[in-house]
C-alpha cells in the first residue's frame, strides 16, 4: 500500500513538474512599446529565437529609446528602429542605419504578414540574397484585406501557400501577402493596433519620413 502511494505521488509530481516546463517553455516575452500616439504591447515569438534574443537584448539596452518611426506608408506598414534617427535633422535621409551586424533570415510559414505583424526589415535581394534581416530595424504591419483571389493570383507569381485561416485572416483583418517568406515575421501586436493606424496617417515629407517626429520608448512586460 505505501509503495502503491508512492508511486502514485512521484508520478503526480512528475506530471506537475513537466506541466510546468511546459507552460514555461511557451510562454512569450511581451515588448511595450510608447509613443506620442499610445502605446502598442508585442509578443516574439519564440519559434524565431535569433530575433527574439536580439530584440530583446537591444529593448533592454534601451537602444531603441528615442528612434523613430522614420518610414510610415498608410495601407502598407510602419518602420523605425535606425540608430541614427535618434539625432537626425529635419528631412534628413534615414533608412541606413544599425548596430554593425545582420540576422540570418527565420521563414516560417505559419508566420505570415498580416495585420500587425512585426517583421524584422533588411536590405534588397541584390546586395542581400541570404534575406539576411537588419540587427535593429523593424516594421509593423497595417495593409490592407485582399481576397482570395489576390491571393492566388501572388501564390502563382511567388510560389507562396495559404492556409485557408490565413485567406480569412487576409480577407477580414488584412495584411501585406506580398512579403510573406521574404522578410522574417517574428512576432505580432496583441494591443493597440489604433495606434498603428495613427502613426500611419501622419503627415509625410520625402522617403514617406513623418514631418513630425514620432518617437518611441520600449520596455519588456510581463
């Protein structure tokens, strides 16, 4: 009877113990990040684990504190995340910088680029045909819904694939297909997404630079 209980708690135990490894080995780390416009909470996602421990480290850093969101496009995405915006002038050309190294690319298929997405910028095929992400420069995705037709026809020219959840999600909530396994997808907005949409309306000048600066701070949450 006592070896029959014993048994019974240590496999107890055990069940506890890998349930809580479990739980812990899922959990995601949350970014809040601040601006002018409201606040936006992020999570990485951890099947990408080179940009999730380099957004991190940089976050923690508190390199990206007072960078801007140096290229907004509405209907498409918003970017910031260059170094040197932090002491740019008015109009000056951004876009270039970073912290010395690259990312080697994370595709995954079921990371896709819909709305809110946030994906890791880098520079063009041409100089860039590893896909290799930019250390610190970001984008989060806005877009726009395309249905399923649109969808098919950028499958055929891209040889990408769409879930039908992805096709729903494209056609209710909207994104940018058109990126999709090109540019690592590493995490997502979970809160906020008016602020995407506030950020994306400002008013322009040359290289889609807001006129006014729109700054932003980043902290880890729990």
């Amino acid at each position: 009877m006592t070896k029959k209980i014993f048994s019974t708690a240590l496999i107890a135990m055990l069940f506890f113990s890998i349930s809580g490894f479990s739980q812990k080995a899922k959990k995601q780390t949350k970014v809040l990040i601040s601006t002018s416009y409201g606040e936006m909470t992020l999570v990485l996602y951890n099947e990408t684990p080179k940009h999730r421990d380099n957004f991190i480290k940089l976050v923690k850093d508190g390199f990206y504190d007072g960078t801007l969101f140096h290229r907004v496009i509405q209907g498409f995405m918003i970017q910031g995340g260059d170094p040197d915006s932090k002491t740019a002038k008015k109009g000056q050309m951004l876009g270039n910088g970073g912290p010395g190294y690259t990312v080697p690319a994370e595709f995954n298929k079921h990371f896709y680029h819909k709305r809110g997405a946030l994906s890791a910028a880098r520079m063009g095929d041409g100089i860039n045909p590893q896909k290799a992400s930019s250390g610190s420069q970001f984008y989060i995705v806005q877009g726009k819904k395309y249905d399923r037709k649109n969808l098919e026809g950028m499958g055929k020219r891209s040889g990408a694939t769409y879930t039908d959840e992805q096709i729903k999600v494209y056609e209710t909530e909207g994104g940018t297909p058109q990126l999709d396994m090109n540019y690592t997808v590493f995490g997502e907005v979970i809160e906020g997404f008016d602020v995407i949409d506030k950020i994306a309306a400002v008013a322009k000048g040359r290289a889609d630079r807001p006129k006014e600066d729109v700054k932003m701070t980043m902290k880890i949450v729990k």
